[in-house]
C-alpha cells in the first residue's frame, strides 16, 4: 500500500500544532497526584475539538484570499510558521526553570487555554493549500494528534514534572521552523 506523499507533511505539521495544547497540558497535570484522569481526557479531547476548528477557520481565511494567496502561499506558509515557531522557541527558553501555578481547571480555564493553544493551528490552516494536503484528512489529523499528546501530556507531567512542557514548546518549534523552511525550498526549486 502506498503512502501519499503529503502523510508525513501532515503528520509534522499535526504534531508541531499540538506542541502548544502538549505543553499546556502537561503543566496542568504538574505535581497533580490527586488530579484525576477525567481531567486529562476533558483537557483532551476540548484541545483536539479547538485545534480542529482553528485548523479549518484558518483554511476558510486562506480560501476566501485564495489568487492572492496562491501566488504568495509559499513565502506566506514559511513567513508564519517560521514566526511561530521562533515564539514558541522563545516562550519555552524564557519560560524554563519558572515554577508553574497549579489552578483548578474550571470551564473558563478550559477553554481558555483551548483557545490558547489553538491560535497556531489558525495559522496553520492557512498553509494547508501550500502544503497540498486534503483539508479533511488535516483537520482529523491535527485533531486526533492534539488530542492524543494533550492526554499523554498530562500523564507525563503527572510524573516527570516541570521540564517537560519547555522541552515540548522547542521540539513543536523548531519543526514548525524546519517545515516553513521545507515548503519555501520546495517552492523556489
């Protein structure tokens, strides 16, 4: 069975989004031996339902701009992901070492955080046509992908600590860095 070739673009792409929602979960689950698994999975599935809709919004701006953006996409998809992928890399280097603050996750809290994390999905969704994937497959992907790194996210920070939200916003950065370098390349070549 063949493998599209855009599977491994979008498989990146899903888990550099992710990062963010991973993160943020992870430091939710800090220390929190009493925190319960329902938790998690509500911190989850919400990030992976938010990241979703900000993918495909993203898209819906992208399509409404579609000549003007088709001639720029490529400059357009290595502008945005390079910058967020630098300001994740940013926030996670000036951020380490920070003690967390343990909050009950309320509702607001909740989506609060889910709307957060998703903003980069927004721009990601916006390079969808330069990466040539199919929408419906990206949203799934960059769906499921959140949803299941938010959840491991939070198992991990429920038992390794405050290191591993940091570490996660580098590793999402520099790929988002290193697929916005690969889209321009693939362009000008």
């Amino acid at each position: 069975m063949d493998v599209p070739s855009w599977t491994w673009t979008l498989t990146a792409l899903a888990v550099a989004v992710a990062m963010d929602a991973t993160a943020a979960a992870a430091c939710h689950g800090l220390g929190a031996k009493r925190a319960r698994v329902r938790t998690g999975v509500t911190l989850a599935i919400t990030f992976g339902i938010f990241q979703s809709a900000m993918t495909l919004a993203g898209w819906g701006l992208g399509a409404l701009a579609g000549p003007w953006i088709e001639a720029w996409d490529h400059w357009i998809a290595f502008a945005l992901l390079s910058a967020l992928g630098a300001k994740m890399m940013h926030e996670a280097y000036t951020s380490a070492g920070e003690p967390s603050e343990r909050r009950a996750l309320t509702l607001l809290t909740l989506l609060g955080l889910a709307f957060a994390t998703s903003v980069d999905a927004l721009a990601a969704g916006v390079t969808l046509p330069a990466l040539g994937v199919p929408l419906a497959a990206s949203i799934v992907a960059i769906g499921v992908v959140t949803g299941v790194l938010s959840g491991a996210g939070f198992a991990a920070g429920r038992r390794l600590g405050a290191s591993v939200g940091p570490r996660l916003d580098m590793l999402g950065g520099a790929v988002l860095i290193a697929l916005g370098a690969k889209i321009l390349i693939e362009h000008l070549s």
